[in-house]
C-alpha cells in the first residue's frame, strides 16, 4: 500500500537473528470489514486514514494488502504458564513492522488473530470477535485510568467463521505496544543454551528500552533492578483500580512494564482478595490478592534467564540475582502502602496507617461492599443511597479517618483533589462490558462506543453514567474466557 498514511517503519526486530523470529505474511480473509478504528490513537501515531476508503481500510486492518515498509513476522518466546515451562510463539498473531512517530517513539504494530503460524500448535490462529473486542475496550480503560497499557488501534470481522465451543465470527484487533519483548522471549533466548545470543538480545532489550543502560559494566544487573520497579508499578496500579490479569504467564510479561495480553481479565465489583474471574484458574493461582506474588515468581524466572551473564562464576551470579529479586518484598509494600494512602487522601506517613488500611479492606471484604464505589462514597460522589456505610463499624473506621486526615496540614480541599486522581468514579463494569460484546455480535455497535466514551474519562463526574457504575449481581458467577 502506498505510504500516504505516513507510516514510518524501521523494523529493528526483523534484522535480528532467525532464531527469534519466524518471516510469515498474515493470511488472507475472504470478506473483511473494519468494525472500529482507534481514532485518538491515529492522532498519537501520527497516521493519518482520512484518505482512505472503509474497504482499503479493511483490508490492511485484516492483512489483505500491507503497509509499505513493514516485514511481517512471529516472535518466538517462551513461558511459563500456570507454573509449567512450554516453547511457545506467536501462535496467531504477526509483528506487522515498528512504527516511528514524529517524536521519535517506536511501536510495534501487531495483528492478532491473523493466522496460523509455525508456533500455531494445533491451532488455527484465529481470533474471534468477542474477544478481540474484549481486549479493545480493556486496554483503551486501563490507559485512560493511568495505568500502563499495550493499546488497541483497530478491530475488523474477517468474515469467516472459526470453531471454539460454538461457531465464532473471526476477527482481527490491531494491538499497539512499546514492544512484544516478554519475560518469556529472554526464556526463549535462554533455553537455547547459547550465551552469546543471550547477550546479543540484552544488549538489543537494553538499546530499545533503557538506552541508559547501554555503558553500564554490569547490564544484566541493572535491567532487573529496572524490571522489579517497572513490574511493581504495574501490579500497584492493577490493585488500585481493582484489575484482575488473570492469566499472569511469563510469557504474559513485558520488560516494558506494560500490560499485556487481555484474555480471562475483569475488574472487581465486590471487594474480595480471592477474586478469580478466569475459567482456567481453577487454584486461584492468579487470584487478584495473588497478583504481587506472582509478579515477585515472574521475575525470578527473569533472572534466572540472565544468570550467565551477571558473573562468570554461577554461585556468585546466582547471589548476585538473589540479593535483588529479594527487595521485591520491601519495595512493594512501600509503593502499595504509598498509593492506598493516595487513595484515602492522606499526607506524608503515620505508623498506623497500615491498620486504617487494612482495616477498611477487612471491613469491605466482610460486609461484600464494591470495592470502586467505597472510594467514591469517601469523596463524597454519592453512587446511590446505600445504606451499608451507615453500619456501624465503617462509621467507627471513618471517625479514625478523618482524625488521620487532619494530619500534615490536610484539607478536605488538598484530600479530595489528591482522592480524585486515583480512584476511579467509573470502570468497565463487566456487565456492561457483556452487554457491548453481545450487542456488537448482532452488529449494533452503539452500546460498545458509548461504553468506549464513558470510559475515556474514568476520574471525571459524567452525566448520564449511573447505570456504568452500579455493580451488577454478576459477581460470584461470572467468568471470562481466553478465546484460544
């Protein structure tokens, strides 16, 4: 296709070895049509689709015809998945080319959902709708609620039908990522057993994400130090909106430390640390109390991967590697402790401001009270009269707060400002996520951009919105689904 979109590809990834990658075009669709494109995020990346006809704009958004400049392939990665080591890759999806903005930003453009691939397995590497959708509206939710994202540009039906548990409408989502490099492509690289790709990819890691990194004399080192505070930023802001991942695989974890792959996720109603809403997380492995453990185990495979190339000598490297994954706990505890008191709007730090905290929690968890809405009520964003704050024992914990509160010179001006930067006055709701997909099956994608709106401005007072931020009686029964 002829570059008057203004894509600008330097594909840094396919000039790697051909044992990361597999060189492979997305397979052709018989009747594509573009069902949304990301219109804000056209603007971000500097493209530029005005030009172009919804048929053309369906077929590149379906692989039909490509982006001149772009060099499709499959990335090989990795992962351990529910605990057990597997050899994986993009099974149905293809790096169509990394894009570069206007400021210089690099972009991976991925298609998912676009084909068999050589690490298909006995799968189809397709993507249904539903799904694809799914991850549309997520992903666009946990950008605008601050918390570090892939994105989604554009969603198009292929106009086949694929076989899961029933016949699916085939659909392809164009994902938009800093990069696809996980924890499980360096696992890739690692089992391999070749030391000097081990480092050739490091160094590649290191070049594309923290070129500060470049001269340091111990590099493994320092990109695992980096990795611990990316990846407990990312699991603090998951807990502070109340996200549940779901599927916490190594190979579902970036070294950018963004969020990735959005298959069994949702958002808690009710207030329990136990919470699963994947139908494969039989145990509770990835349970949102679970989330920090899990990321603690993730980066221990990490390291594990680089131990060759912190010190020669195993023993010292595997010391080395110890000492750090073993802040995890501290630093995680600061940060989760320092943002739940953003939540309450409390300044500076009292000694007993971790039993305020936990006591709330405990509270909620014990009375079943949703748990965006509580923050709501405390900023005085009146949800709808309910009736379970005037109990007691909350009205006890809030006299306790708002003694806390008047410490370091507080105001309700100051708390309330500082509350409504991190709690959310609205979120995907996943009822109200249900009702988009269904609706968008039957080709009625008015319930969907609404949602999509709505969701744009998470932190802001929005009329009309009552019905998003209601929890449904959905909770205990709901479960959401990969889509493999």
């Amino acid at each position: 296709m002829r570059n008057n979109i203004n894509w600008n590809f330097d594909n840094s990834y396919s000039r790697l070895s051909d044992a990361f990658k597999e060189h492979i075009k997305p397979v052709a669709v018989k009747n594509p049509e573009l069902v949304l494109l990301n219109e804000d995020l056209c603007k971000e990346l500097n493209l530029d689709f005005t030009k172009i006809n919804k048929d053309k704009l369906s077929d590149l958004f379906t692989g039909n015809i490509l982006p001149e400049g772009s060099n499709t392939i499959a990335q090989a990665y990795a992962g351990h998945q529910f605990g057990h080591f597997t050899m994986l890759g993009d099974g149905r999806a293809v790096l169509i080319g990394e894009h570069i903005t206007n400021d210089n930003k690099r972009y991976d453009i991925q298609f998912k959902g676009s084909g068999k691939t050589a690490f298909s397995r006995n799968g189809d590497g397709r993507a249904a709708l539903g799904p694809m959708l799914r991850e549309y509206i997520i992903s666009e939710a946990m950008y605008y609620l601050n918390v570090p994202s892939t994105r989604s540009l554009a969603v198009a039906k292929t106009g086949e039908t694929i076989i899961r548990d029933a016949p699916l409408q085939g659909a392809i989502l164009t994902r938009v990522a800093s990069s696809h490099i996980r924890v499980g492509t360096f696992q890739y690289v690692a089992a391999r057993n070749k030391d000097d790709e081990l480092e050739i990819f490091l160094d590649y890691a290191i070049k594309r994400h923290y070129p500060e990194l470049v001269n340091s004399k111990k590099k493994a080192l320092d990109l695992l130090n980096i990795l611990i505070d990316k990846q407990i930023n990312l699991v603090v802001n998951w807990m502070r909106v109340g996200f549940i991942h779901g599927v916490m695989n190594t190979d579902n974890m970036t070294i950018s430390g963004d969020t990735i792959d959005y298959g069994p996720c949702a958002f808690m109603d009710t207030y329990d640390p136990e919470t699963v809403f994947s139908s494969i997380d039989k145990t509770g492995r990835y349970a949102y109390c679970n989330q920090p453990a899990i990321t603690k185990w993730n980066l221990s495979r990490f390291a594990e991967c680089l131990i060759p190339l912190i010190h020669k000598d195993k023993d010292q490297a595997i010391k080395r590697a110890k000492e750090i994954i073993n802040t995890f706990e501290k630093k995680y505890e600061e940060r989760w402790m320092n943002m739940m008191r953003k939540k309450l709007g409390l300044q500076g730090s009292d000694d007993k401001d971790k039993f305020l905290i936990v006591d709330l929690l405990t509270w909620m968890h014990q009375n079943k009270v949703d748990y965006t809405n509580t923050f709501c009520h405390l900023m005085d964003e009146k949800i709808k009269d309910d009736k379970i704050y005037d109990n007691e024992d909350f009205q006890s914990w809030k006299k306790r707060w708002k003694i806390r509160l008047k410490i370091n010179n507080n105001s309700p001006d100051k708390y309330k400002k500082l509350m409504k930067t991190f709690n959310p006055l609205v979120i995907p709701r996943n009822h109200k996520v249900e009702e988009a997909l269904e609706a968008a099956k039957k080709d009625n994608m008015k319930p969907l951009t609404h949602l999509l709106k709505i969701l744009k401005s998470p932190y802001t007072q929005q009329n009309g919105i009552l019905n998003y931020q209601i929890p449904s009686n959905l909770d205990e029964k709901y479960q959401t689904f990969c889509g493999t």
